[in-house]
C-alpha cells in the first residue's frame, strides 16, 4: 500500500497489511511452508468461500439479478486476505465462472459479461455486478489492510463503500445491457436487495471484530 493519511490508517503502522486472513493458518503449519504457498492457499480457499456462497441464491419477482450470499462470500474474502490476495481470489472466481458452474445459483459462462449474437455485442444483465465485485473487493481489501476491520463501524463503513462500489458498476451496466431508464434500473437492479445485504453486511462487519478480539487472545500465534 502507498502513504496513508492519518484519518485513513487505524492501526500501527508497523500493522499496516496484516489481515485476518494471515492468522488462519496456525504458525507451526505456516513457518514450514514458503509464502506463495501460504498466499495461494489463502487465494483458493477465498474461491471455494464465494463458490460456495454464490450457491445460496433465489430470485425475486420481477428482477432480473437474484438475491445470492454471493457478494458476502466476495466482501468477507477482501477483508479477510486484504487488497492483493482478495483481489486474486474474486479474479480467479470470475475466470473460473466462464467454464465452471461457480456463479449465482450454479451459472457459468462468459456471456454473463457479454457475448456476440449476429455480429452484435450484447451485454449480460449481471456482468456489472461480477465486475463490481472485483472493484469492491479491491476497495474492501485495502481498507482492511488499514485496520477498518479491527472494529464494528469502521468493518460496516467498508463492507458500504465495497457495496456502493458494487451497486453502481452493476445497475449502470444493467440500463445499458436492458435499456432502462436510470429510475428502473435502480428500481429493479439495486432496491430489492438493500434490504438483505444490509442484513448480510452487518453480520460480517461483527464477525471480523470478534475474530481479532480472538486473536488477541491467542498471543502465542502472532507473528
């Protein structure tokens, strides 16, 4: 990470960078193994963690996104592995969801993003919510790098810059791919979920506080 400013940094700075995610793997296991090891296997289990809640997914009425833990298992594998790693993982997830059954509700296929019907370019309905995720998650993890995840309010401010992120990307590229107005498009592509996604956010944004509360119980663990 570059300088931070003062208001930014919530941590020491001799802390900046270390997330959750690097007390995941108990240090007897960890110092026996290099650190691309440690990273990549941190980056696979982030992909198994946004497969696996890409799968809990049901559709509202009368939208065309449905309501999936997909983008929890995005935010919560930023904040845990931080800007680089995160941001490796949520990558390999959407590459991997070009061949493989990994998307909302078991989808794949790269026409989520867009693809080619009649020599014409044809945007998928979700393919700004995939990107946001990216996007999202690169936010989401820096902040965590800067210790935002440390406590409730400053883990709830980041898990809503991460979804604003999303939100935007996603309905903005919804009116393109369906053309829609903006006041529809928002209507259809951002209101129905505000509801869950707070719910799940504010269920992460407690989690991660309580993880580092556990850490700091475990002395003998720190790096």
């Amino acid at each position: 990470m570059t300088a931070t400013t003062p208001r930014l940094l919530r941590v020491p700075a001799f802390e900046r960078g270390i997330t959750l995610g690097d007390f995941l793997v108990p240090i007897r296991i960890d110092d026996r193994v290099s650190s691309r090891v440690h990273n990549a296997t941190l980056v696979l289990l982030g992909v198994l963690l946004i497969s696996a809640s890409a799968h809990v997914a049901f559709r509202i009425p009368g939208t065309e996104v449905p309501l999936t833990g997909q983008t929890f298992g995005v935010l919560v594998t930023a904040t845990a592995l931080g800007f680089r790693r995160g941001a490796a993982a949520i990558g390999l997830y959407l590459v991997l969801g070009f061949a493989l059954p990994v998307y909302a509700g078991g989808a794949s296929g790269i026409e989520r993003l867009a693809s080619l019907q009649e020599g014409r370019l044809v945007f998928g309905a979700t393919g700004g919510y995939l990107l946001g995720f990216l996007v999202a998650g690169a936010i989401v993890g820096g902040l965590a790098e800067l210790g935002w995840d440390r406590r409730f309010a400053g883990a709830l401010a980041a898990m809503l810059v991460g979804s604003l992120a999303i939100y935007v990307l996603g309905v903005s590229w919804l009116a393109v791919a369906l053309s829609l107005p903006p006041n529809e498009a928002i209507a259809r592509g951002a209101v129905p979920f505000l509801l869950g996604d707070a719910l799940k956010f504010a269920l992460a944004a407690a989690v991660f506080p309580l993880g580092w509360w556990v850490v700091g119980r475990r002395p003998s663990d720190h790096r």
